[in-house]
C-alpha cells in the first residue's frame, strides 16, 4: 500500500475517534482536535524507534484505541477531558491572579451580593474636596484601580481632597440596589479540595501549577501556600474537588460510564 493510502486510513481513524469523543465522551470539537492532534504525535514517536513499519504500527495503535473507547475502557479520555478544560481555567485564574496580585488580601474593595455572589457591590468612598467644600462619592474599586494616581475633585478639577467616609457594611450596600456601584465579576477559583490533604482556599494559593499527561490520567497538582508550605502530588487522582465561586464545583477524575 503507498503511503498516500496509509494517510488515508489514518486520517480515517482520527476522524472516528473524534467522532467518538464528541458523541460518547461530551468533547468539544476542538477538544477533540487536540485530543487527535497529541495522540498521533504520540504514537509516531513511538513507532519511529520500532524496527516495523511506522504506519502500520500507527493503524494497530489507532485500532486499540478505538476499542477502549468503544468499550469504556479508556478511563483516560475523561480524565484528559477535564483536565483540558480545567487548563483553560488554569490559564484564567492566572490571568486574573497576574492583574490583582496573586493570592491573599483580595478585594477589600468589593462585596459579593448574597443575592447573586457575582455581583460585587463596590464599597463606597466619600470624598470632600478641601478646596471648594464639596463632596462627592466614589467607588473603592475605581480609585485603586488607578493605582496611585491621585482622585481629583469633579466640581473644580482640584486634587486637595479627603476620604472621610468608607461605606462597605454588605447589608448597606445591598439596600442601596441599583443605586450601588456594582459589577459582574467571572467566577474564579474558590478552593481546591485533594484527598488526604483537604480544602485549600484559594486565598492561602500563592501558586498553582496543574499539568496532566493528557493520554493517561496522571495529574499532576502544585500548590504553594501563603504559609510558605509546598504541595505537590503526582499520581493517578480521581478525587480533586476545584470549586468556583459561582458555586460550581468540578472533580478532575469523574469518568461516565457507558450505558
Ligand atoms: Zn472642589
């Protein structure tokens, strides 16, 4: 068979373990994609140090797989699933953490409404300006958000002004209503629960490192701690509990069995 027929066949097989992981196995097509992408980067690094003929090795992999996927044997998909997504989440958090200081001490300028956690209702300044008498009310957030440069009076543009009153009491925030400063905020990490260690809030996480080999169900967790301690575990985990603030939780490790 000429190689152009043998890339056929292969094609053919990704295209069915796609269609697989998309239709058994909850994968986006993108997730898919990438599942394909590194598994066929796999099993040609594998083959091109066997004495056989690389394809035919890479068909017979290709094969193999399809049969655990079909049979539910391939706990791994899953674990690889979440762990793809929970790498976007990754990416977010760290992100965010990049923009607002990693860890401890968050926010004190914003209060979560009880109502809806994220809604943060912004806790409240007033200013009086020491030139002009007047007075007026800022959110906290937008003045530490400017990060040092200086409040000026909107009535006569002077900055000789003072913080006189802080309103940040959550019943008082939340009976203003719409009256309040307020924003929508993502949901973000709340904690991570591992077994054996227990919850870990993400305010003690000064850093989180999780990778996965995303062909197997390794996963890999580092955190280090405000406290200066270091975690780390490295083994085939099926309970890590991640929670959000939004209330969501999400467990790397759940797997669906097939019906
Ligand atoms: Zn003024």
């Amino acid at each position: 068979m000429n190689s152009l027929a043998m890339n056929i066949r292969i094609q053919k097989k990704l295209d069915e373990i796609k269609h697989i992981l998309t239709k058994v196995y909850d994968y986006s097509s993108e997730e898919a994609d990438k599942y394909a992408d590194l598994l066929i980067e796999e099993y040609k690094s594998e083959a091109i140090k066997l004495p056989v003929i690389n394809s035919i090795y890479i068909l017979n992999k290709l094969d193999e797989r399809i049969k655990d996927l079909q049979t539910g044997t391939d706990f791994g998909v899953n674990i690889s699933k979440m762990s793809m997504r929970l790498e976007e989440i990754v990416k977010k958090l760290e992100d965010e953490w990049k923009r607002n200081g990693i860890g401890g001490n968050e926010m004190d300028n914003t209060v979560s409404s009880k109502i809806n956690p994220s809604y943060k209702m912004h806790v409240l300044v007033k200013y009086e300006c020491l030139e002009c008498e007047r007075s007026f009310i800022l959110s906290k957030k937008y003045v530490d958000d400017l990060k040092g440069l200086d409040v000026s009076c909107p009535y006569c543009g002077n900055y000789n002004v003072e913080d006189t009153v802080i309103m940040d009491d959550p019943e008082e925030l939340d009976a203003l209503g719409c009256m309040g400063i307020g924003h929508v905020e993502e949901w973000k990490l709340e904690s991570i629960s591992i077994a054996g260690i227990g919850e870990i809030k993400q305010s003690e996480v000064t850093q989180l490192d999780i990778t996965r080999e995303l062909l197997s169900s390794q996963v890999n967790v580092a955190l280090s701690l405000t406290d200066g301690t270091y975690i780390r575990t490295n083994n085939r985990i099926r309970d890590i509990q991640v929670k959000f603030t939004n209330g969501e939780t999400m467990s790397i490790g759940k797997y669906s069995k097939l019906s």
